[in-house]
C-alpha cells in the first residue's frame, strides 16, 4: 500500500512545483534576480510547472480515454487481448499553485536562517 501511494502521480501540493519554486526562490535571495542562475531556475521552474500542468494533465486523460474505448472494443469482441495503458496523471492548476507556493516560503525561511 505505501509503495503505491510513494509512487502515485498528481496530488496536493505539487512536489515538483515546491521543490522547483524553493529552489528558485533561494538562488533569487542569494545569488540575485539579475544574476545567470537565477534565470536558468526561473525557466526550469517554468518548464516543470507547464509539463505538470499542461502535458502530463493532457496524457492522463487521453490514456484515460483510450482506456474505455479499448474496453468495449473487447466487450464487442473485436480485440481479443487489450492492455491498459498508464494513466498519469498530472496536477491541477490549484495543485501547482499551492506547491509554488510552499516552495516560495520554504525557500525564503532556509535562505534567512
């Protein structure tokens, strides 16, 4: 039951979205807004926001779909042997948001102790 739930996709708040937005937050606090790093943080934590929320959402609901069209098809008795396909899935945008968030504060209290 535990190795599922550690491996299970899509909850609140969104781990990627926290660790990215911390990481992002405590390069801007130390090393600047204006500095190279900092950039490269801000797009990797742009990318893994959109992939969280956008592709990974995206792939999960067509598997989804895929899914209970290839179920009937059997039902039918056209496919003799169907197999499921992964649903991922990924967050909702009030799941990043919330894991940005945590992130963000987590970042500000590690960066001034």
């Amino acid at each position: 039951m535990f190795e599922l739930l550690l491996w299970r996709t899509g909850s609140m708040p969104s781990s990627h979205s926290a660790i990215t937005a911390c990481l992002c937050t405590t390069i801007a606090y130390r090393s600047g807004i204006d500095s190279d790093i900092f950039i490269l943080a801000l797009v990797f934590y742009l990318v893994t926001i959109r992939d969280a929320v956008g592709v990974r959402r995206a792939n999960g609901r067509q598997a989804r779909r895929l899914n209970e069209i290839g179920e009937v098809i059997k039902e039918k008795g056209l496919v003799s042997d169907f197999k499921k396909l992964k649903e991922v899935n990924g967050h909702s945008p009030m799941e990043a948001f919330v894991g940005s968030l945590l992130g963000f504060f987590i970042g500000i209290a590690f960066s001034v102790l």
